[in-house]
C-alpha cells in the first residue's frame, strides 16, 4: 500500500497521518511524549511495550494509529505462535 511504504516505522506512519513530532524518547504525558517514547520501543524491538505506551494517548489518537496497533498486535501473536511451536518441537 502507498500509506506504508518507506521504513514503516510508527513515526513514518504517525508523521503521514498526523504530522511531525519529536524523534528521540521524551519526558511527559503529552501525544508527541507518548508518540516519541513508541517509536523508541519499535526501534528497540519491544512491540509490547509501544502498545503500552501508545494506550496513554487520547482516544482521538489512538483511533489514528488503529490499523497500526492492530498489525503490531498480529506480529506479537505470530512470534508467540512461532515460540510456542518451536517450544512443542523442541520437547518432542
């Protein structure tokens, strides 16, 4: 799809849908705060974590970022499914 392409990190898709905002994890309860702190966790491979910090933002926001949140979730279940495989595997 045009609306993902580039790296596809949550900063490139927030900065199209939403405009820009701070690039490095900043302090605070504000949206760019919040925005700012995700994104340090997808670069750090921690999906889970930009979840939580993206639940802090206004529901308005949030709205913005649900076809975003809805594939970062899909991923954290298909690593679980693939650990859980290679768990049942391993112990066969």
């Amino acid at each position: 799809r045009e609306e993902t392409k580039g790296s596809g990190g949550l900063m490139d898709y927030v900065n199209r849908h939403l405009g820009a905002c701070s690039t490095t994890p900043q302090a605070g309860d504000g949206a760019d705060a919040v925005l700012s702190r995700a994104e340090a966790a997808v670069h750090a491979g921690t999906l889970d974590l930009a979840l939580d910090e993206l639940s802090q933002l206004p529901d308005a926001a949030r709205v913005a970022l649900d076809d975003w949140q809805a594939s970062a979730r899909a991923r954290l279940a298909a690593l679980a499914a693939v650990d859980q495989l290679a768990q049942s595997l391993n112990a066969k």
